[in-house]
C-alpha cells in the first residue's frame, strides 16, 4: 500500500435479530455512497459462495441449508466452517480497505462466537437436567475455542452494536422467521453472551453501542455520525488483526 494513500475503514454492525442491523447497514451504504465516499456493502454469513471448485469461496450454500435447517451439521464442524466462510474471503476484504473503500458488513465474528457459544450453553442446561452423560463432549465449545478460530482475520475498526434492551421489543417488530436461533430462549442466550464480549473487549476500544430503541432515522444518524470519525481517524493507520 502507497504511503500516501488512504485506507478504508472496516465498519462493524452486530446484534440480535431484529435489532436493525440489515436496515442500518443498506441506509450506511446508501448514505455513504450519495456521498460519493467509496464503499462496499458485505454481510456474514456469506451465503452466496457455493461448492464450485472453480471458485475460492464455497462455503455459503452449506450454511445458508444448516440455518434453514434444511441440513445438520455437527456443532463444532459448523462453528468452523462458519469461520471459514470468513477467512476465505479475508483477501478481498483486505484489498478493499487497501484500495481505498470503506466496508460494511453485517454480522461478523462476534455473531460467530456469541450464537455458538450461546446454542452450546442451551445443550448443556437440558443435557444437565436429563442427567445426560454424554454433556462432557459438549466442553469443547467453550467460549475461548468459539473465539479463537477467527484468529488472524481483519478486526473491525469499531463494531456498532445495536443494542436492544430486552426481547419484548424486538417482539414487536414481527415474528420470529422459521430459520435455526430464531426463537426465544436462543436470542435471549445471545443476548446475554454479546454482553460478555462487550465487557472483554472494553479495553480494546472498538465497540460503539447505539440505542436500537430509537426510531429508525436517529439510529442512522448516529452510525453515520460514527462511521465518519472511524473513516478519518484510522485512514493512514495500519489494518489490525484479531
Ligand atoms: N450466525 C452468523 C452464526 O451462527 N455464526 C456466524 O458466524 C454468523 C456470522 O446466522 F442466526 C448466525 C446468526 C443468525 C444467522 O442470520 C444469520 P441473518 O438473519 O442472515 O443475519
Ligand atoms: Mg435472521
């Protein structure tokens, strides 16, 4: 990367279900790009990559059938393949920045670790009540294993957290889908585990939380007004790695 170019900066959004994240982040795009600020619009998982052999990234059509419930995969196979879906495209991503443009991206690592992690805690609570024996295999999805195999990908520049306070508002902004996660007892697991990575990371000063209880337009300007001082601030700073 030339000296004197500009990078682009790498800009985060997460939370629950129904917290706002695919509205904000195509508003975030469309402001930007009426703005005439270079940018690129990207969302994990990425279920567009198929099996082609042809091709680098294959990996989205197993998740997309895994989520719509249409397959069953192994817990730990998955949480890693999910992963992947994000180290195969780490090259492009990075290019990008490089190049100049800012990305956006829906969902991220954090998504990972937290709704993994969260199914796992699920598990173990019913396998703890039947007095399953077999709960000891379910240790391996520990929170720290969940995180580490997003090592050595991109770290966001800040990851905007939307942040609803409980599940009774989301509620009432539709019914839950029919994909896997999208119930209850799942999304208040997650609710609790992004907290957890909130706290960890609060010395890393990434992470920026906005009120998802807001209307829609103040919430945009918000990120707006936090993806134009991400943009300045780290434009001749080096990308970092998680
Ligand atoms: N999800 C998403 C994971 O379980 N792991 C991941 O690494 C990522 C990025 O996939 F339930 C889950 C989170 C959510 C689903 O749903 C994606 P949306 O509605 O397409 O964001
Ligand atoms: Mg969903």
């Amino acid at each position: 990367m030339a000296s004197s170019k500009k990078r682009g900066a790498f800009i985060v959004l997460e939370g629950i279900d129904r917290s706002g994240k695919s509205t904000q982040s195509k508003k975030l795009h469309e402001h930007l790009t009426a703005q005439k600020i270079a940018n690129q619009l990207i969302r994990y998982p990425d279920r567009t990559t198929i099996t082609d052999c042809k091709q680098n990234k294959k990996l989205g059509k197993l998740l997309n059938e895994y989520l719509q419930c249409k397959q069953e995969v192994d817990d730990r196979a998955i949480h890693l393949i999910f992963s992947a879906n994000r180290h195969e495209a780490k090259q492009q991503l990075l290019s990008w920045l490089e190049e100049g443009y800012t990305v956006i991206c829906d969902r991220y690592s954090y998504s990972g670790t937290v709704y993994t992690y969260s199914k796992n805690v699920i598990k173990r609570d019913k396998m703890e009540k039947e007095g399953d024996k077999s709960i000891k295999s379910q240790k391996a999805l520990d929170w720290e294993w969940c995180k580490h195999v997003d090592q050595g990908l991109i770290q966001p520049d800040v990851v905007i957290y939307l942040n609803v306070k409980d599940l009774a508002t989301v509620k009432n902004r539709g019914e839950f889908g029919n994909e896997r996660y999208e119930n209850e007892a799942m999304l208040k697991q997650v609710l609790k585990s992004y907290q957890t990575f909130l706290a960890e990371d609060a010395d890393k000063k990434i992470w920026s939380i906005v009120d998802a209880n807001q209307a829609v337009e103040d919430v945009h300007k918000q990120i707006v007004s936090i993806t134009l001082a991400t943009i300045e601030s780290v434009a001749s700073k080096p990308v970092q790695y998680l």
